[in-house]
C-alpha cells in the first residue's frame, strides 16, 4: 500500500503501533533511511535493510561476526551469505583475528566442509595450529578431534615431514 503509488488509500488503521514507531516507518518509507535501535528492529523491512547493508560491507576481517549476528537475528540471506564468504575467502578468514574466537563447533564444522576453498590443505593445518595455540589451555583437548579433517594426504611428504612431524602440539598425541 505504502511502496505503491497508484494505489489511492485515504485511510489506513494500524493497531498496537506507537507514534515513535509510526513516524520511524513513515520516514523510512519515504526516505529509505532510518536509525537503528533496539526497539525498532522488529519491523521487517528495517531488518533486511539493516541485513543488506552489512552484506555489503562483508570482508574477511567481519564475516565471521557477520555471521554470528545473522544468526542470533535470524537474517536467513545475511547466515547463508556469510557462510559462503567464509568457505570461498578461508585463506584469508582464518589470518583475520576473528578467526582466533570461533568456538571448537564452529572450528570443527568449519575445516570439515567439503565446500572450503583453501589453495593447498596447508592451509588447514596451520589455521588448526593457529586457532588451538590462541587459547591452549581450553583447546588442546579438542586438537584430536581437528585434525580428523585435514586431509594430509592432499599435503606434501616435504610439508608433512618439516611441519607436521616437528609440530610440538602433536607430541604424543592420540588421535582416534
């Protein structure tokens, strides 16, 4: 009714709104602006503006907090959108210091995905090597359960034998 300009509507009753509310709407239409706070984000085109916006702005040094705002909001487009930029820019994610604060979930479900576009599985290992030795005392439990899904096989004999063998993390490790 409000986006269509030949409709002609001279009356329009809107129950259980408050003015505030009402003026931010009103404005929003006309303007396609709106300050954000708390109370007014429940409108819905507030929300996928809010959600278009910071699709926009994603980089790898955001997507990671992008994504997890998505999903505490429940902005379905802004989630899969930014699970699919950190698959496609992992290389680059996972030199970023959000990375550093992914929890053993996320870290698993992230490194096991077949969809991951990394240059080598290298790559793999160092983020898990990385990631473990942010917080040691909490992660090196979960280390076993990691690196189940780097595929070393896809790694070099050279790279196994300089990095992984020497890496002092897997040290008697056991891996199940």
């Amino acid at each position: 009714m409000f986006t269509n300009c030949d409709e002609k509507i001279n009356i329009c009753y809107m129950k259980q709104l408050d003015s505030t509310a009402l003026q931010l709407l009103v404005n929003f239409i006309y303007t396609g602006e709106i300050t954000v706070t708390e109370n007014n984000l429940q409108i819905q085109e507030v929300k996928e503006a809010c959600c278009d916006f910071l699709q926009a702005q994603m980089c790898p040094k955001n997507c990671i907090g992008l994504n997890a705002l998505a999903d505490l909001h429940s902005c379905e487009q802004l989630l899969t959108s930014s699970e699919l930029y950190i698959q496609q820019h992992f290389s680059d994610v996972v030199d970023g210091n959000e990375f550093l604060y992914l929890s053993s979930g996320q870290m698993v479900k992230l490194i096991a995905s077949d969809e991951v576009k990394v240059p080598s599985e290298e790559k793999v290992f160092e983020s898990v090597i990385r990631w473990v030795k942010h917080d040691l005392g909490s992660r090196k439990c979960i280390l076993p359960q990691l690196m189940e899904h780097v595929r070393l096989p896809l790694t070099s004999k050279e790279y196994i034998l300089k990095k992984v063998v020497e890496e002092p993390l897997l040290d008697n490790l056991k891996f199940t």
